[in-house]
C-alpha cells in the first residue's frame, strides 16, 4: 500500500496560519490534534472568529450553551499567549445579562494581545 504524504503540514507556518485565519476559532483548535506540528500553530492565527452556534446543540439549555461558548473564549484567549491579532469576531444571539462579565473579560484579554490598529 502507497504511504501518502502530508503536504499540508510542510507548509510554512504563516501559510498555515493565513489558512486557519478563514475557518472558526473551535475549528481551528481542533487542529491541534491532528499531529505534533499542528499542536500550538492555531494559536498564531491573527484572525479569531468565534461562532456561538458551533455550541448551539439544542440539547442543552440556551444558558447551559452560553456558559459553554463562554468557557472556550476564555480558554482560546488564555492559550494564545501574547500572539497579536488583527481581528475578533463573535457572532450569536447572547444574553447580556448572563453573558456580561465574560465580555468584559474578553475584552480586556483581548487589548493584551496587542491588536494591530486600522486592519479591516
């Protein structure tokens, strides 16, 4: 049997990187257990995107999914390290009111990884 080869991975890491930067934050953490090379390279990505219906299961409690989405953001922020970003986006339906200390949170999490003024 022909062994194949994994070209995506010999790609340079802003290669890589530019590539995450079009799909969804949770998916591209999920990279990170696709091999070794892949294990941090989601945490470079300058573009963050976070979609709170990835969490949007219909199987748990609208607050339930909230609190969930909200633990990946603080995560995803938190293992960046002090990668710079050019974007956040957050897309969903969100109550404030359970919701608004978290965003306070990211936001400030967020000024400390040193967002490049006046892209997009």
């Amino acid at each position: 049997m022909k062994r194949r080869i994994d070209r995506i991975s010999s790609l340079p890491d802003d290669v890589l990187t530019h590539i995450l930067s079009f799909v969804t934050t949770r998916e591209a953490v999920q990279t990170c257990v696709l091999s070794k090379r892949w294990r941090n390279t989601w945490a470079s990505v300058p573009i963050l995107n976070f979609d709170f219906y990835e969490f949007s299961v219909h199987e748990e409690s609208w607050e339930e999914e909230q609190l969930k989405f909200a633990r990946f953001v603080r995560k995803a922020l938190e293992n960046r390290g002090q990668s710079h970003i050019d974007t956040i986006t957050f897309r969903g339906h969100l109550s404030y009111d359970l919701m608004g200390p978290s965003f306070t949170g990211w936001l400030d999490h967020a000024v400390l990884l040193n967002p490049r003024p006046g892209n997009r």
